[in-house]
C-alpha cells in the first residue's frame, strides 16, 4: 500500500449539495446485530492501523485515539502527520520487518498486517498463529483507497489510471470488514468519527462493526465498478459480459412512485450536472416524482444553448407542456405558459440561464413544485423565499446535451442497458422530400418542435412557431390521436396552428396523423422518415401543399 491514498469523501462535501440535510439513512434503524460465535458485543481496541490521502481531521483523531490507549501504525505521510504532531505512532515495516518496494505497490500484503487483521481472537488455532509469529490483533483499520475515480474523471493517461488502481487498500478492507466480530472497517472520515464517538462508551460494538463492514464492502465494490468499466471502456466494449454500476445514496425518501412503494435516490460518481450536483436552496425534500420530473425538463432545456438566449421548459409527469425560447427568460417563461397553463399547475419549470428576478416574480403567480437553473441572482431567490413549499435548485451548469453515457431500465429479472439519445438535428441533416421547399422559419420552426419531440413520451407529435410550442400529444397509442390531442389543447388556450411545423418523433406509418396535422393548420412536417408507406405519406404532403423534411433519425422516448 503506497501513501497517496485518495479520500472517498462523502457526497454533501465532494459536490457541496444540501441534499444530505434531507437525508435519513436506512442505517438508522439497525437491526441487532445476528449471532457471530464467540465475538464479543464491546471491543475496547488496543490498536489502529492507519494509511490515508486526506488527513483532513487526522492528528485530532489520532490524539483521540492515543488518548484512549490505543497505539497507532501507519504509512508513509501519514506516519509523518501523526509523528510531526508529536504522538508516538509506528511504521507498518516496523511490524512486517520488510521495507516500502516496488513504488509502494507493496507494503501492507504481508501475514503480520492481514494476520492481525483477519485473526479470530478467540479461536485456539487463530491465536496459537498469531502468538507462534508475533501477529498482532488490529483492531480499528482507517484506508482511503487510492483516487481512481478521480484520476480518470480528470483524464489521466492509461498508466496513471492503472497505477491508481489500489490493491492493498481493498484488500485490507476485506480483511477487516470479514472479522468485523473484532475489527472496526473505516473507510471515510464520517465512519472515523463513529468510532471516535463510540470510544467514549468505552469501545465499539458488534452492531456498528457490521454496519461498518457492509460499508466498506459496498465501497470496495463500487470501486472495482468504476475499474471495471474503465477497462471496457479502454477495450472499447460497450456490453461486456458483466456489467457492474454504483451509486451512493443521497437521500432516502417518505415513499417511490405511489405512497406504497419505498425509494432512494443514489448519485453515480462524476455525475452531469443535473439533480444530481443540484444544491437545493429552500423547499421541501425532493420526492421520487419531483426527482425524476425535474430531471426530464433539465435534460429538455439543455438542448438550448444559453449563448442563443433564455429558454424555458415546463415539466409535468415527465411531459413538456410548453417549451419557448424568448428575449428574456420572464418572456421565454410567459410563451411556455401560454401553451398549456392548465397542465402546469403544479409542473417543473427549468431554465437554461441564470436565475432572474423578473422570471420568477411571474413564475410565483402559480403553484410551481420545482425551479431548476443553473444558477440564481439572489434577487430572485428572494422573490421565491415567499413560497416555502416551492423547491429551488442550482446546479452550477448544464449538462452537456452531446455527451455520451449509459441510460439503465428494470425489467423482471435483469436490466437494459443503452447509450444515451444524444442526436441532434441540424439544417444540413434534413432532406426535403416534397416538392414545395421550406422557407428560413420553417426550417426553424421544424427544428424546434423535433428538439422538443425528442423529449415526449411516444407517441408525440409537436406544434410549434417562432420558437414556442403550440400544441403537445404525448403517449398516445397510434400518431394520429397525438396529433390530434396536441391541436385539441392548442384551441383550448386560443394559440392559432395556421401556418405551424408539426414534428413528429418517429415515422408515420400512414397518411391520416399527417392529414390531421394539416387540418389542424401545419405547413412543415419533419419526421424521421423510414416507413413502407413513406410514397403515399410524401404524395399527401404534397397534394395538401406541405413542405416535409425527413431526419434519418428516430428519437423515441418510451
């Protein structure tokens, strides 16, 4: 085990989320702790052994520690800390009689460290071992394991990424979380502080070593996760033959998708800003339903890049029910609204720039559940401190639109994996395949609606001019009632569809959604194209005088 060990800090303080004052964790409610032959329920400890990266708060513990008689060994720089505070602490080669070699690659995988480690205190054979070879018990193991993760996520080269790959430190871990009926497991400052705590009551039990040793599994876990699907990445295998994902929890919830079903909400490591990197400034805690909206309308808005102006995105179970671009946000907000106020009563508003007062002076005049922005002038954070129930959040930016990435579903038995949709129409994608062309606006316009089309439940058609929707149909079991639904709610709210583009997210597989589409008042038609019946649908267009662009790209959302 070499000595630039990495801290797996927690999530509250690696993202600077407020998400972990709402978080009550399940190990709260330990049950007790089930029956491990001959371990004791209390172990005052003799001895720690300690190697870490971070040494945020280490000479206090270590003083804590040394206070409560325990002696301490450990490594490299962090021998040196604790030494260069003046407390007395030993060298692991001290105990191994072998010396650091090999660039540090080994220095703890040796039977004096895993001995005292892994010994049974109670058991004849095990303590005949370690009295026959000087093995002394350890009995509270403090290791960060090496910064992989961090490594890669600042993109270092392939032998960096490697020699990041700890192997002493995983494991030591296991050694000691498997005889967790004597040994306390630390991996993170916050499991230190336990022990600390629990030194008070004069040693710790078997029920915090458990819950301990469950901790250091999952992150060890966690760790050859991320190892793994480097390697595969490395070897450009997109599905290797496993496939391991984690996550640390962020916060549990009252309940999931209906009040009978539980949930959590864990975060991956390094996420895309989003819900996940969101600091909530005020609010109620995000529920299961909040969290998965939310994440939809900023995944929506992103596609907007800010540099082009304000755009807003109005979420409701999932679903845009307005989307616009404007010359302000409050504008950008106001011709979102207009396409469907009745729908966002109690909807998700995101935006894809700062935060303004003016925005969310109109944003208040309804029940709003979440506002998400990358940032906020604290003028408008003063306008939604009025609204106490209303749920803000900053993520400190926008996720990148084109990135790629896995996307995960649970099926019975297993789970799907897939990349990401990060297609992106531009002008030059389109083929126009009617024989009337498309003006400039029209091509705008279709290029919108197919942007935001990309973001509705299937089936999903979109109206929409000048940079805002008209009319949404979303989740509808044949085109033809989308398109029809989606001009049903544009007459609701006085919004005319004369002249219009109408996207629709897949191909139509008959003429009638596009007829319909037409009477309703569109002019330009985009969709993917690809269908048997691509000809007739083409001579509909042409005989209504439509122009119509195919993209050669589906963008299904189920």
């Amino acid at each position: 085990m070499g000595n630039h060990r990495g801290a797996r800090t927690s999530y509250a303080a690696r993202l600077g989320s407020v998400f972990s004052s709402n978080q009550t964790s399940q190990e709260s409610a330990v049950p007790a702790a089930p029956d491990y032959p001959s371990a004791p329920d209390l172990v005052a400890p003799k001895r720690a052994l300690l190697s870490v990266s971070d040494k945020t708060g280490l000479v206090e513990a270590a003083k804590v520690l040394h206070e409560a008689g325990v002696e301490l060994v450990s490594t490299g720089g962090t021998k040196a800390a604790i030494a260069a505070a003046g407390l007395p602490v030993k060298d692991v080669s001290d105990l191994t009689g072998f010396p650091e070699m090999m660039d540090g690659r080994v220095k703890t995988l040796h039977p004096i460290v895993h001995g005292g480690l892994l010994g049974v205190r109670d058991a004849p054979e095990h303590a005949k071992a370690m009295a026959d070879h000087g093995i002394g018990g350890i009995d509270i193991l403090y290791v960060n394991l090496y910064p992989f993760e961090a490594t890669v996520a600042k993109g270092g080269s392939y032998e960096e990424c490697v020699e990041n790959i700890d192997i002493g430190g995983p494991a030591m871990i296991r050694s000691a979380a498997k005889n967790h009926g004597y040994v306390a497991v630390c991996t993170d400052p916050s499991d230190l502080a336990e022990v600390l705590e629990a030194l008070k009551a004069g040693g710790t039990t078997l029920v915090l070593r458990k819950t301990l040793a469950a901790r250091a599994y999952a992150r060890t876990a966690a760790y050859d996760a991320a190892i793994s699907g480097w390697f595969a990445a490395q070897l450009g295998q997109d599905f290797p033959a496993r496939k391991s994902i984690a996550g640390e929890l962020r916060q549990t919830m009252r309940y999931g998708e209906n009040p009978h079903q539980k949930a959590a909400f864990y975060a991956f490591p390094n996420p895309r800003p989003g819900v996940a990197t969101a600091t909530q400034l005020q609010g109620k805690e995000l529920s299961y339903n909040n969290i998965n909206d939310t994440d939809a309308a900023f995944e929506l808005i992103a596609e907007f890049d800010p540099a082009q102006g304000p755009a807003v995105a109005i979420i409701k179970h999932a679903n845009p029910c307005g989307v616009a671009v404007g010359k302000t946000q409050r504008e950008a907000y106001e011709r979102a609204l207009a396409c469907d106020p009745t729908s966002a009563f109690g909807g998700i508003v995101a935006v894809n720039s700062r935060l303004t007062r003016e925005a969310a002076e109109a944003m208040v005049e309804i029940f709003t559940e979440v506002v998400i922005a990358p940032e906020a002038d604290d003028d408008a954070v003063a306008v939604f401190a009025a609204k106490k129930n209303l749920r803000l959040l900053v993520t400190g930016g926008l996720p990148d639109a084109l990135s790629t990435g896995d996307t995960f579903k649970s099926v019975a038995g297993g789970f799907l994996v897939q990349s990401r949709d990060d297609a992106r129409i531009t002008a030059s994608d389109l083929k126009i395949v009617t024989q009337r062309q498309p003006t400039d606006e029209e091509v705008r316009d279709m290029l919108f609606a197919f942007t935001v089309g990309k973001h509705v439940k299937s089936n999903a058609i979109v109206y929409a001019r000048a940079g805002q929707t008209l009319g949404v149909g979303a989740g509808q079991m044949n085109r033809k009632d989308s398109a029809r639904i989606a001009a049903l709610r544009a007459a609701d709210f006085g919004l005319d569809l004369k002249g219009c583009a109408c996207a629709s997210e897949a191909f139509f597989p008959f003429a009638d959604g596009l007829i319909q589409a037409a009477e309703a008042g569109a002019t330009a038609i985009i969709q993917p194209g690809g269908s048997m019946r691509d000809p007739e649908v083409i001579e509909a267009a042409d005989k209504l005088g439509l122009t119509m662009a195919f993209t050669g790209v589906r963008v299904f959302r189920h």
